[in-house]
C-alpha cells in the first residue's frame, strides 16, 4: 500500500514539474466506454484501451497500464498493464447485487480510471463499463400461498386485485410480463395492469357465477412468466375464499304441526318445536321465532315461544275456560328475508281425574333424562323399568313405544303394570349417535301421556383403521436422491377423537432404508437406490390407532426400482486369445467374446463392433462370434490384434473397449522352396583328383512353414552316371559327397535326382531338383556339356521315401545280420501304413475341400514304380526348380 501510494505521489508530481505545453496536451481526460453483459466468466475480454485509443506501442520507454485507484470496481476487473486490455476478473458481475438500491435500475455501470505511463505519454482515461442485464432470475412471489377473497354475489367481469403480486429483480423484458392460472376452473380468468411505475398488477375477473353454498373455495396455482429466453416462471399457491353473502332465506323443515295436549298439563310442559334451517352462515344464518300478529293474545299467553330455538311450551294454566283448539302461526324471521310460515294445531283434551302415570326406574348409566349406552353393548341389554300407575282401575291404559331405533317396550311377565325398555341389535356410534324415544300411556277414556327418553350412544374403539390403498405399488429410478419422497398413505379410522386418530410404523419385514413419517404418513427412501443390487421391495406399513386397546391396519408396499443406465458393458474376460490353423475356411467362427452390462432392457442391449481390422474380420453381434471374412494364411501374417468395443444402448450410451489376439496355428501347406541349385541345367566340374569324402555341393532350400513342416529332409532319388554310387547327400544338410575315388572310366556327366522333402504333417510335402556333376580334368567344350545337360537322363528312380532325420546312420545298421530281413518287414509295414494314411487323406482332403491343385503347389509327384515315365516328369521338375 505503501508502494501504490508513493506511485500515485510521483505521478502527480510528474504532473506538476512537466512543461505547461506538455501538460495541455493530457489536461483533457478521455472517456471510453464499455457495454458487457453480466455474469461473464473469468478472462472474457471487455475492451482494448490501447487499441481503441490507437496508442504506438512502440515508443521507448514502452507504455504501462494502470489502475488509478482500487476501489470497489477495480474487483471485477482486471488490466495486462502492458497491453491495456481488459478482462473481467474471478469476481462475477451481478447486475442485481452491484446495482441494488440504484433508483434507476436501467443504469447500472463500473466506473474506472486508468492511467497510461511513463510521465512523457501520460493520460487518464475514464472508463465506464456498462452492465446489460440478461434473463438470470425467475419471478418469485413474497409467499408460498396467495389468498383473495370473493363475495359469493360478485358480478361477471368484477375484478379483485391480487396484491401479493410476483417481484423479478431483472429489468425490462426480463422482468414479469404476464400472469396466468393452472386451473381457472371455468369462472375465473386473469387480467395484468401496469401502474405508473410499470409495475403489473395481476387481477383476478370472474366469468361465471359462484355460489359458496355449492363451493366455498377454490385451490390452484398462479404463474408469474418473464420475458427471457428461455423464459422463466414463479409459482404460488392462490385459494380463493368465496365469502357469504344473505343470499338463503330460512326455510321451516315442517309448515303444518299438530299437537296434541291434555289439559291436566302442568305450567312449563313440553308441547312442540319447531325448526327452519338458513344455509347461509354466522349472523347471516341467523333466525328468530315470533307468533304471528294474527295469533291472539290470550294464545300467546298461554303457549311460549323461544325465540331462539322455537320451543313451545304450557305458560299457563289450562282450565275449563281454556278452548280446546288453538292454532299458532310461528314466523321465521332472516336478516333480510320474507318470513318464512308454520303453523301449528294445538288440541286440549279435557281433563281426566286421577290420570294414569308413568315412572322411569333406570337400569342402565342415566343422567338429566339421557341414559348413556356403549356402542359395545349386546342386544337385549336392560335399558329401563316403567311403571304404569292406574288410580282408577276401570280405564284400561295401554304402554307402547314411539320412535325409531333397535329398542322395544314389553310387558315385564312377572308383574302387571311393568314394562321393560330393552335393546334389540347392535349399537353403532359411527351410523348414529344418539336416539329419541317416546314412551306413550294411552288410557281407554282417550287421556295419552307421554314420556321422552334420550339414549346417548357412547364410542368405543371398535373400529381398525382402514387404508385407502391396501396395495401401494411405487416406481422410483435408480440412484435417487437421498431422502427422497415416495408417496404419502393415507389410513382412516371411523371412531371418534382419540380413538379415530392414526400414526403410522414401518412393519418388521421393513428394510432400515425406509421411513415412514409418524404424523403425515410420507414414505422416503434414506439412501440410493441401486437396481443392479435390488431391483424390488416389498414390506409392510402399520397404520395404528390410539384406542384402547389399540388397533391396528396393515398396507404392502411393492417398490419397483427403474433401471438406469449407469453400468457400463463388461467383457468376461480382461482380453482374448484365439488359436486357429491357418486356411480356416472364411466366415468359420473363429471363437465367441463374451460381455455383460448389468443394466436391464435397452440398457442392456450390447453391440460390438471391431475398432481396427474390419476389412477382414467381422462379428456377430448378437452372439459375439468373431469371424475372418477370407481365409488366413500363417506365412503373410502370424497373428492379428483387434481392438473390440461394446456400446449399450442406452442414453447417453455407456462402452468397453478390450484385444483380442489371433494367433494362426501353421499348418503344412508349403512344399520347400529350392534356392540352390537355381537351374536344373546348371552343372559343377568335379576333379577326378578329389578325395573320398570331400564336400562337392549341396543343394539349399527353406520351408515357409514352421515346427516340424518346415523340417527339411534331402535324398536322392535317381541317379544316372558312369558310377551310380559315387556320390551321397546328407539328409540333414543337403551336403553331397563324393563317396569313392574316381577312375579314369569314371569320367562323364552325372545327374542325381534329389528330393527335398518338409516332416509335415498328415502328409509331407517336397520338391525336386536336378544336380548334374560333370567329372573331368577341365571343361574343354562348354557346348558339348549343355547339349549333354538338354538331353532327357535315362535315370533309374529309387524306389524309397526320403530318409527321416531320425534315420540311423547306414555305418550302425551294418551291424546287424538280420538287416535285410528287418528291411523287408519294415517295407511291409510301412506300405500298409503308407496304404491307409493315403486313403484316410484322401477322404478327409475330400471331405474338407483342402487339397491344392497341382498348378497351385511347388509339390511333384514322382511315380517311383515305374521308368516310362520319368522322362515326362523330369520336364516338369526342371520347369518348377528352374528358379
């Protein structure tokens, strides 16, 4: 800071002391300004100060760039003081956060001052970096839940202003541009007003009538939607009241009542009521009971009314004065309504002396005229005793019960006058709770009394909650969230308060990563769900009571867990080797790469396809076969490495790479090549002075073949010469020899007939090769020799197979005296050995469409048991080895 400071200093005092005509030139500062978007990342170029000011760069001392002061817009930006451009820095620029408070909320911008050095070019540039705002907030409302209420009598088009309305801190476009409903429910709709300040207001019209006695509130959601791309939108909850109105005049459940009394009724005695009903509700259902203006004071007087519950009752005395038939005229009056009309029919039967009575004795737990019954009481439970008192025992009274319910009144057998108040079925809180009875005396003489009883019913817990989905079959992805929701059951219980509460517990069967909520019943899974480690669930939730004693319910959960595609192919195998023999028929298998994908469906589904080599193998993708499309051949190439892909299908699809290697197994398809000597007229001048045993020549050849096909095996098989025996070959090498001395009869030109023969297998292959000797002191007519060499060699064919390596040699076998013996017998053998591996070749090379033709192969056949032909063959072994 120190630093920066002293720097300001100088720069200042460099100010000062610069010559006035120097100074003029950078009194005037100049402005730049800059128009970026917020929100920009690190490193995004907001402008070239030196560019656009069209400063030389190239004058010395070089120019420098520097910010005048690090104030609170120097954090969002940073400046190369060497080239003057300017980048946003890691502080990210948010409009909304920068400008907040700013009265005019379309100019948000970062003032900069930049000073150019060294003194001699100095300047200050003002830079103003403007901030345009883009679509980075969503419409967000003050609360989750909006409220408006609607008068039930509100007009079509009327119009309430929703005042919680949805706030966007981006500006234009961005902002709020319009509302609208998830569920109008077809009398409503939405209007948006913009005020003085552009603010909108969203306005709630109505488009059909509403009735809050049909339905009292309507449960949707309102969206605020801005203008951006893509757009973006809030959401609240809006209920929307609809508020009474004293739209309902009360209505009277009975208009006609007939009442009938005697007239030993004493002061206060129950006569009737009666009941009107008002939809509306608080004041507006208010009703108050009045007799009519027509009703006669003296009526009025002597029956009460209660204005409140319209009861009426005896006021007064009944005496012989008294008419015997009244009628009352009641009136139910609602704020703002016609009265509605009942009228009721009193009539007064005369009085009778010494009436009949009844007295209750109650059984069972009676209180103020209620008797209280469990709901768990069996039929024929004892409720009450009546009594029948008669003073004068020549009227004949009659007990029987009024009302409806399992109840009945009997006469008890063992006394007169006795009747029992008893239950006939069950009781049922849940269907009803309480029931009114009369029990009426009718005596002969026309005198009624009546007596009512209340009976209370009491609830028990007898009712076990009941879910509404007894079976809660659930889909969830794999590799959900943790904690995520389920689904919320839902169990009910009819019995009431207490007893009809319900909690909820997971069953014992219930996996640790489930829970259930106590209260609510929301379900949610604790963890992540693997479908390749378990694709179901299923356990039991309880849905408990808290009764006594406690009862409880029972739900299945099935949790089906959906497959994603989040396992990758798998190879069995980390690579493959395959061994096949060369000339493997085109398109054969050559073997089977197996892969897996733990995934189920399409995400499962696994093609392979060959990366590298697809020109000449190809595979199956359904059974994984790898196949060549031509057949191999060892000798061009050995082996083959293919690159293997396994891609799923699913999306985005998951893949595997592995090598497989092809490794050709030789067979023997190559007869030895002969490379010396190259020409079967080719000739060698031996000395007669040559020694027994001296190396003449040898004959040289490969096998293209490996192992014991490419095992070479030399002989000769026809010999034609002055000496036939004067000179052998090695079987191994192909060295020939010279075996005895030579004479002078032994002069001329000799021709050995070699075959070149490979150990394969089931059958060896050779070739042929003609070395011709010529035995003399110096070659003295070269013509002579050739015209000798063009001639056709009367040659005797030997009639024996090449040696095997394994031959030993001639001196040991010497040794033995039953040699010619054992030879015969050997030959023997070995023909009809020869004999049957011929015919079982033949079949098989048949069979498999192995064999080569002739023309194709290097191989010659020689018929060894015959000299008529060997002139021809000679041709054609000097055509193939003449090289």
């Amino acid at each position: 800071l120190y630093y920066y400071h002293s720097f300001q200093g100088l720069c200042i005092l460099l100010l000062f002391i610069r010559p006035f005509s120097s100074f003029s030139n950078y009194s005037q500062a100049k402005e730049i300004i800059y128009k970026i978007n917020e929100g920009l990342p690190k490193g995004t170029l907001i402008g070239a100060i030196g560019a656009d000011l069209n400063l030389d760069f190239s004058v010395d001392p070089p120019l420098s760039f520097n910010l005048a002061l690090k104030k609170i817009s120097g954090q969002y930006v940073n400046l190369n003081s060497t080239t003057g451009e300017l980048y946003t820095s890691a502080n990210e620029i948010d409009r909304e956060a920068l400008c907040l408070g700013n009265s005019d909320s379309h100019d948000c911008s970062l003032s900069l001052d930049i000073l150019i050095l060294p003194q001699q070019y100095f300047q200050l540039v003002k830079i103003k970096i403007i901030i345009k705002d883009i679509n980075d907030n969503a419409p967000s409302f003050p609360s989750d839940e909006v409220h408006v209420f609607v008068p039930e009598n509100a007009q079509i088009s009327s119009r309430f202003a929703i005042e919680q309305s949805a706030a966007d801190p981006d500006i234009g476009i961005h902002g709020v541009q319009t509302y609208w409903l998830i569920n109008d429910f077809g009398v409503f709709t939405l209007d948006v007003e913009e005020n003085e300040n552009g603010e909108l207001t969203p306005f709630l019209i109505v488009t059909g009538s509403l009735d809050r006695e049909t339905k009292s509130e309507y449960l949707t959601s309102i969206i605020a939607e801005d203008g951006g791309t893509p757009q973006l939108l809030g959401k609240a909850m809006l209920r929307i009241f609809i508020t009474d109105v004293n739209d309902n005049c009360p209505i009277f459940t009975q208009t006609q009542i007939n009442v009938t009394i005697y007239g030993n009724c004493t002061n206060g005695a129950h006569v009737t009521r009666v009941q009107a009903f008002d939809p509306d509700l608080g004041s507006n259902a208010q009703i108050a009971y009045i007799y009519s203006e027509r009703v006669p004071r003296d009526t009025k007087n002597l029956f009460n009314l209660d204005k409140g519950t319209g009861i009426i009752k005896l006021a007064g005395k009944i005496d012989g004065n008294t008419a015997k038939l009244h009628k009352l005229t009641v009136l139910a009056n609602g704020q703002g309504c016609i009265p509605a009309v009942a009228v009721v029919t009193v009539n007064i039967i005369k009085v009778v002396f010494n009436p009949p009575t009844i007295i209750p004795r109650y059984i069972a737990n009676e209180k103020d005229g209620i008797v209280y019954l469990k709901e768990s009481e069996p039929a024929a439970t004892p409720i009450a005793f009546f009594t029948v008192k008669n003073p004068d025992q020549k009227q004949k009274v009659d007990c029987y019960l009024e009302g409806e319910g399992p109840f009945r009144l009997s006469l008890y057998k063992l006394f007169r006058n006795e009747y029992l108040l008893e239950s006939i079925g069950p009781l049922d809180f849940e269907m009803k709770q309480d029931y009114e009875l009369m029990i009426v005396a009718n005596s002969s003489v026309g005198f009624v009394l009546k007596t009512l009883i209340k009976v209370q019913v009491i609830d028990e817990n007898d009712n076990t909650p009941i879910f509404r989905q007894p079976l809660v079959d659930l889909l969830i992805e794999e590799n959900n969230a943790p904690n995520t929701f389920l689904a919320k059951l839902l169990a009910t219980d009819a019995d009431s308060e207490i007893r009809g509460e319900v909690f909820y517990l997971m069953g014992p069967d219930a996996p640790s990563i489930f829970t259930v909520d106590k209260a609510t019943g929301v379900l949610t899974v604790s963890t992540s769900l693997d479908r390749e480690e378990k694709e179901k669930y299923r356990f039991t939730v309880r849905a408990v009571d808290r009764g006594l004693p406690r009862k409880e319910a029972i739900a299945t959960v099935v949790i089906t867990v959906l497959d994603r595609n989040d396992n990758s192919p798998r190879f069995i195998n980390k690579d493959f080797s395959f061994f096949v023999p060369e000339n493997f028929p085109g398109f054969g298998e050559i073997g089977v790469i197996s892969v897996t994908d733990a995934d189920s469906g399409k995400n499962g589904w696994v093609a392979l396809s060959i990366l590298n080599g697809s020109d000449i193998f190809v595979i199956d993708t359904g059974k994984g076969a790898l196949r060549a499309k031509v057949p191999l051949d060892r000798e061009q190439q050995s082996s083959y490495f293919l690159w293997i892909e396994a891609v799923d299908g699913g999306e985005p699809a998951l893949s595997c790479v592995t090598m497989v290697t092809v490794l050709l197994l030789d067979v023997n398809d190559n007869p030895p090549l002969v490379l010396f000597p190259q020409s079967n007229l080719s000739y060698m001048l031996v000395l007669p002075t040559t020694l027994p045993g001296t190396s003449i020549t040898e004959v040289y050849a490969v096998d293209k073949d490996t192992g014991m096909n490419a095992v070479i095996a030399y002989s000769i098989i026809g010999r034609s010469g002055p000496k036939l025996e004067s000179f052998e070959i090695d079987p191994k090498t192909g060295n020939i020899t010279l075996q005895e001395a030579l004479m002078k009869n032994d002069y001329g030109l000799y021709r050995l007939l070699v075959k070149v023969s490979d150990q394969g297998q089931p059958e060896p292959l050779y070739s042929a090769v003609m070395v011709n000797l010529f035995v003399n002191e110096s070659v003295s007519n070269e013509s002579y020799i050739q015209s000798l060499l063009k001639k056709e060699p009367e040659i005797k064919v030997e009639e024996r197979l090449p040696e095997k390596l394994t031959e030993p040699p001639k001196e040991e076998m010497e040794h033995f005296p039953c040699l010619p013996f054992l030879i015969a017998l050997s030959a023997a053998c070995l023909g009809l050995f020869t004999v049957v591996i011929l015919l079982t070749a033949y079949i098989c090379l048949k069979k498999q469409k192995k064999h080569k033709n002739k023309e194709k192969s290097l191989e010659v056949e020689i018929p060894l048991n015959t000299n008529s032909d060997f002139q021809a063959k000679e041709r054609k072994l000097m055509e193939v080895s003449n090289i």
